[in-house]
C-alpha cells in the first residue's frame, strides 16, 4: 500500500489558506505561525483523519477542520520542543527553527496561537453538537496531563528507566495525538463501540511503532534526511529505544509492531487501504 498523497495534498491546501491575524498589530505573529506550520512534512495525524474518514465511507473533506487543528497542535508541540527550555534545537524540517527566527518570545506565543486557533477550528467542524463536543474532549485528553503535555514532562524530567517506563512515556508523548487521528472521527461518526476495537487498537499501535522508528532514525539517519542533526537523542542522555534494546531489536520491535498495528487493521470494517499506507510509510520512512 502506499501513502495517501492526495489526502496529504487536502490538508496541505487547507493549512495554506489558513490565515489568523484580524488586526495589523498581530500579523508578525501570524508569519511564525505560519513558518512553522508550512514548513512541511507527511502531515501523518491530520491524513490518519481524513483517511479514518474515508475507511468509514465519509468524503474526506468533511474532516479538514478536524485534519487542520491536529496538524495546528502537532505543530504547536513542536515549537516548544525545540526551545532552548526543553530540547534547545536549532533546525527542524532543515530550517531554522522558531525561536532561532524569531526570539523565543514570539516562539512560544506562536505556539500558544496554534494551539488556540486549533480549538477554534475543531469547533467550525460539521457535526451533531454533542458529538463534537465529546471528540474535542477526546482531543483535549489526548493533548493535555494525560497525553502529549504530560509525555514531555515525563521525558523532561527524565524518569524513564525500563521498556515499561519508555512505552508508557511514549504512549503519552507520542501516540495519543497520533491515536486521536483515528479516534476523533469514529466519534464523530458515531461509530458503535465494538466496531472501533481494531481501529482504536491499530492507532495504539502506530504511535508506538513510529516512536520505535523515531529512535532508530535518530542513530541511522544522516541530517539532510531528518532535516536536525542526528544523534540528538543521546546528546541529551534521554532513554530509547535503541538506548535500552540495541539497534538491531529496536528493529525487530519496530517490525513487530508494524504486524500488530496491520493485523489489527484487518479486522475493521471498511476501505482501509489508506490506513495501512500510512503504516507502510511510518514502518518504512527514512526522514
């Protein structure tokens, strides 16, 4: 299967038509928004949205609102990464990032407007008000202490010790919002419980497996492919899972959770063509 590019294409010109500042005096703000949510990228939790959708027989397009503020927090979550306060990165996508252009101050006010006007979009999404309401407290929890908020603090403060510790950090970090891609749309739909088990156990998975392949790439990859120095990771002395299992069972894990996550997906209900592409690509990516 390959990667839904022509959904990747949707959420690329729906980010690009995107505009935030209604006064003069913010338009500044508004270009660091836009530097950093433009700077490019598969768009992998805005595209297991909208290719959600389409498992479920939905027109894609539909869900741009949904796509467009998961790709606005995802984008809100990288800003801050990167200030010198946490991961203290100069180059993301290969470009300077944030802080480095703009000063650390509009940096994190950057952030905090993309993740404002992510709330604002989900709200303009089409659907029963209830709902809507339920899939953004699912957004919200998967965003905030008990999702990818509360992964970066447990990665900042560095309490990771064992495989547990690491897939529960992770877990948070990393795979809830990744998870939510899927999970906001079978809300949306209102899709019974029993038939969101091996859609909801598929996206459990893919944010595992693509930390495992986080990690490698980290080690194995040259700089011009992950567009930041590599080796970042264990400049910090932060534990992964090449650290903790070696290169080559970080690879076997990696394969490993690509089979589960797939063999989940073959127990939906609907297309879902498009979803195993995107776990193709994320098993098998090199940036």
């Amino acid at each position: 299967m390959s990667y839904p590019e022509d959904l990747r294409a949707l959420v690329d010109a729906e980010l690009e038509r995107l505009s935030f500042a209604a006064q003069p005096a913010t338009t500044g703000l508004e270009e660091a928004m836009r530097y950093s949510l433009l700077a490019g990228g598969k768009r992998v939790r805005p595209v297991l949205a909208l290719a959600t959708a389409r498992a479920l027989g939905v027109d894609p397009v539909r869900y741009l609102p949904v796509a467009t503020a998961l790709e606005l927090i995802h984008t809100y979550s990288l800003i801050h990464d990167d200030l010198p306060a946490m991961d203290d990165d100069e180059l993301r996508r290969g470009l300077p990032t944030s802080h480095v252009k703009y000063g650390e101050d509009v940096a994190i006010l950057a952030g905090d407007g993309l993740f404002a006007e992510a709330i604002r979009l989900f709200c303009e999404q089409p659907g029963e008000p209830a709902r809507v309401l339920a899939a953004l407290a699912e957004l919200a929890g998967a965003t905030g202490v008990d999702g990818m908020v509360g992964g970066q603090y447990v990665d900042v403060i560095g309490e990771a010790g064992d495989a547990e510790a690491l897939r529960t950090l992770h877990g948070l970090k990393t795979g809830r919002l990744i998870a939510a891609g899927v999970g906001v749309v079978l809300t949306l739909e209102g899709v019974a419980e029993t038939e969101t088990i091996p859609y909801r156990r598929f996206s459990g998975e893919l944010g595992v497996l693509f930390q495992i392949v986080d990690d490698i790439l980290d080690v194995t990859g040259s700089d011009e492919q992950l567009g930041k120095p590599r080796g970042s990771d264990e400049r910090h002395g932060k534990l992964t899972y090449v650290s903790l299992f070696g290169l080559e069972r970080a690879r076997e894990l990696a394969a490993e959770s690509h089979a589960k996550a797939t063999a989940a997906l073959a127990e939906a209900s609907g297309d879902t063509g498009d979803l195993r592409g995107i776990a193709d690509y994320i098993f098998t990516r090199n940036e």
